[in-house]
C-alpha cells in the first residue's frame, strides 16, 4: 500500500519521497528485466572508495547503473591500515567482502576537492575533542597525520594549495593502506587486481587519475 504523505510530513522527506516516485517511474520500472536480474546477486568488476560528502556520489560521477559498482563511502575516502585489534571495522570488512567474495578486479579511490574531512585533518580543528564533540572525527582522520606533516612544513594548514595537496595525500595514503591488506597485495601481485587513485574536482567536474610513479594527478581527456 503506498503511504500517503502528510502535511505534517517533514519537508526533508516530502522532497525524498517525490524523488523516489520519479525513480520508481523512470529510473525501476523501465527497467524492470534489469533489476529482476539484480535480485538473484551482485556480480560488480568495481569497488569505489569515496568521501561520504554530498555532493560527489560515484554512481553519477561514472553515470553507471544499479549494480555496476560496490561503493563504501566515508569521511575523506580512508582506508585504515590491515589489522586485527578489536573493534568494528566496517572499512575492512567491506574490502574482505568485495575482494573475497564478490571478485571484483579493479578498486579506484576517489577523494574530491573542498574535502571538510582532509581540511579539518590539515589544520587539526578537531583535535582533543570529544567523542560525539569531534573525537571521533578526529580520531578517523587522523590517519593522514604522517601525509600532513610534510605538507603542513612546506605550505602551511591554510589556503587551496595546501588543502589540495592534503586532498592528492589522501588517496595515496588510502591506497598505500590498501596494499597492508594480503589479499590486496597478493591479488595485485597476481594481475587480477588494480589498483587507482582518482579525484574529482567539484570546481570544475573534471575527474583526474594518479601516475603513481610520477605522483601526479592529471585529468581524463
């Protein structure tokens, strides 16, 4: 039965929900051999790791369809170091997942320009809060500490060029991450898996791709 929406209803999820009507009349319904296909499993060649902010969702930066991709999402595209501590780890279990069970054979990492969490880990504004206050935002971007410090030395924690530069050490820390994992590293090893840093510019709405030998960051022609 379809639920009937209130005046009372928060604006928030009228606008949701009318998103979602025009979804269920161009986006499923057209494609209803597709999505029953979709029902029986996933089979994605590609995992995206990307920054949970608004405005850069892989699906309509790559303009692909339901089942293309296996996307995780997080504060300034991180990937924490392989591990076996205690505690939840969402990150990893998603890559073990992806890499294990689902096969995919490329993973890209794709930070984005204007990142609040890349920033905040540059100037450290979260730094001695609390959980709930900032802590654990400090805490999870304080993975960039090693990539910030030279940065911070060289071009200070304020300014686009020191903030881009945080954002291009990122994805080259996520990725360098990436590669503590066995799995990761014996599947690169073995040529059944890649490996790509990626960035999107929200300025211009270029994509660029990382020469990892070189270290640069150029856009896709």
């Amino acid at each position: 039965m379809k639920r009937r929406m209130t005046q009372a209803s928060p604006p928030e999820l009228s606008r949701l929900i009318k998103g979602y009507h025009r979804f269920r009349e161009t986006g499923w319904t057209p494609n209803r051999e597709r999505w029953g296909r979709l029902r029986d499993g996933q089979k994605p060649d590609v995992m995206i790791i990307a920054c949970s902010d608004s405005r850069v969702d892989p699906a309509q930066i790559f303009d692909v369809d339901p089942g293309e991709i296996f996307v995780v999402r997080n504060v300034a595209a991180l990937v924490p170091p392989f591990e076996t501590t205690p505690g939840h780890h969402g990150v990893s279990a998603a890559l073990e997942f992806a890499v294990q069970v689902l096969e995919v054979s490329h993973i890209v990492v794709m930070g984005h320009g204007m990142c609040g969490g890349c920033k905040a880990a540059l100037t450290q504004e979260m730094h001695g809060a609390q959980p709930g206050e900032g802590g654990f935002i400090a805490d999870w971007i304080a993975l960039l500490d090693d990539a910030r410090h030279p940065i911070a030395a060289r071009l200070g924690t304020e300014g686009r060029a020191a903030e881009q530069a945080m954002e291009f050490a990122g994805v080259q820390v996520s990725l360098q991450n990436l590669r503590t994992f066995p799995c990761i590293r014996r599947k690169e090893r073995d040529g059944v898996l890649k490996l790509t840093g990626a960035f999107f510019a929200i300025s211009d709405g270029l994509l660029h791709l990382l020469d990892e030998a070189s270290g640069a960051f150029s856009p896709v022609e």
